[in-house]
C-alpha cells in the first residue's frame, strides 16, 4: 500500500490527514485490499486513512497490552477480584468479552498479547486469514480502537466514509461468529456440544487453538501452550 498512487490534489490535504496517510503505508500486508484502481478519489482516501487510522491504533494497542501484563503480573488466577482487576485496571482486556473476565489471568494476557503481535504482523507483511477466536478477538479489539482514535481526529473523520469499519471487516474477517461471545442473551453458546456447522470453536480453551492444520499461529499464542 502507497499513499503514491493518490491523486496530487491530496497533498494539499490538511498536516494531520496527511500524517495519517503516511501511516497507511505501515500496513503492506493488505495492500491487495488498496482500491487503487478506483475511480472514486472519495473511496480511495477513505480507505487508506482507516489503514492509517488501523496502524496507528495497533500500536496503542500493543503498547496497552504491555501494561495489561505487568498490572496482573503479581494477580493469582483464582484471585476473587480478578474480574474488577480486569474490568477497572486494564486498558485492552476489558475489552474482551466480559462474561470471561474471570479467566485473564497474566497467562492469558501473554497468550494475547502475543496473538496480537502475530496478528499486527500479518497486515503489516503478508496478510493471512486470522488462524485462531483469539486473533479474531484481537482484530475486533483493534477496529475498536481504530474506531476510537478515528473520533478523535475529526480533520481525518470528515474524509472516512460512514462504513470504513465495515469495509475493513469484510475484507479480513470470514465470519464474525465471535461477536455471539459479546452477547449476554447467546451465554453457553459456546459450549453447545452440536454447534453449528461450519461455526468457530467458542469455548473459552478452543480460543488459541487454530482453526485447521494449515493455520499456525506463533508457538506462544497457542492453546497448549
């Protein structure tokens, strides 16, 4: 991806759009997504300021994590006020669904932060489909701060079109089966023992596993690990 191949009256842009679409370039793993052949200038912008906007919010994210780490470094995971811990001192874990807050133990916040570097690394480089419920957990995380850095830059909002989120989640999600784990009314769906076909392992040990044999995540972020 190349801010090189918008049309020049986009350098006449304002300073912070212009840093913004610096940082798209960040993001050569999805490249092929870049809508370069586009005749709509409107549509091309938008696109590369959300990738822009999306490298930027990784590196929050990770930065985050880091700290998510360290507070629970010294946290037991059978500690009664492990779900307050994550809900009022953590910066990306809270989140995460919270009917499992229970379980995000430090353990779980390396095996995240772990799959989140895995995950930053693919649309960085050479992007794949997500391997594991946590790396789709993990994208979903990051479109949300991507979202929330995009509300703050309201030169770079006047330029997105209203549904850059959904562009992006249509090109990088295959499904989003893991939103049923957000939903308070879907509660032990994930431990249905006929799911439906074709649906993701949702159970809370399934969600660094990877979805088939050719999928391979990084050896830490891994279910048996």
């Amino acid at each position: 991806m190349s801010t090189n191949s918008l049309p020049d009256s986009y350098r006449q842009l304002p300073v912070e759009v212009q840093q913004v679409l610096r940082s798209a370039e960040m993001l050569d793993g999805i490249g092929f997504l870049f809508p370069e052949d586009d005749k709509q200038e409107v549509r091309v912008l938008s696109f590369a300021l959300s990738c822009g906007l999306l490298a930027e919010a990784s590196i929050t994210i990770i930065d985050s994590l880091f700290d998510d780490v360290c507070r629970l470094q010294d946290v037991r995971s059978d500690d009664p006020d492990l779900r307050e811990i994550i809900a009022e001192d953590t910066a990306v874990l809270r989140w995460l669904p919270e009917r499992f807050a229970h379980r995000y133990d430090s353990h779980f916040a390396r095996q995240f932060l772990v799959a989140t570097v895995d995950l930053v690394a693919a649309i960085s480089n050479s992007w794949r489909n997500c391997p594991t419920v946590a790396h789709e957990l993990a994208l979903h995380v990051l479109l949300d701060q991507t979202e929330v850095l995009s509300e703050s830059l309201q030169e770079v909002t006047q330029y997105l079109e209203a549904g850059w989120r959904g562009t992006l989640e249509d090109c990088l999600f295959e499904d989003l089966d893991f939103r049923l784990l957000y939903d308070p009314g879907m509660d032990g769906i994930e431990d249905n023992p006929e799911p439906e076909m074709g649906m993701a392992p949702l159970r809370f040990e399934s969600w660094f596993q990877p979805f088939n044999p050719s999928r391979h995540p990084v050896p830490f972020a891994r279910h048996d690990t």
